[in-house]
C-alpha cells in the first residue's frame, strides 16, 4: 500500500504516533516504503525505532530528538 496522497500520509502517521503499538499487529502492514514523500519515511523510521525502543506515544520532542 503507497499512500501518494499527502494528508492520509499525515493522518497515518498521526495514528501510528498516537498507538503505536499498530506495529505489532500483523493485520496491518505498514512500511517505510509505504511513504513516496522523504519527510514521511523519515517521520515513520522515528515512529517506528522509537516503537522498537520501547517508547509509547512518542511526543513531538521524541521524534525530533531522534531525527
């Protein structure tokens, strides 16, 4: 699934930010390469590293941080 259009991009991101506990639920598969836009894949490898490190709800700090 390529989300091309920019604010779903947004949206999805914001519910992956929001729970991500997503990541773990095998129903949904949502990749790196899901984002055609570089902001959005940067975005979502903090999302997603941040997940990995246990962090729950990243805050804006965190994803900034991280980047």
């Amino acid at each position: 699934m390529v989300v091309e259009d920019r604010q779903i991009a947004a949206q999805l991101l914001g519910c992956l930010i929001k729970n991500p506990d997503i990541f773990a639920n095998e129903k949904y598969k949502v990749t790196q390469a899901d984002f055609p836009h570089a902001v959005h894949r940067i975005i979502f490898t903090a999302v997603y590293n941040l997940y990995l490190q246990g962090v729950n709800k990243p805050s804006v700090a965190d994803i900034n941080t991280y980047i």
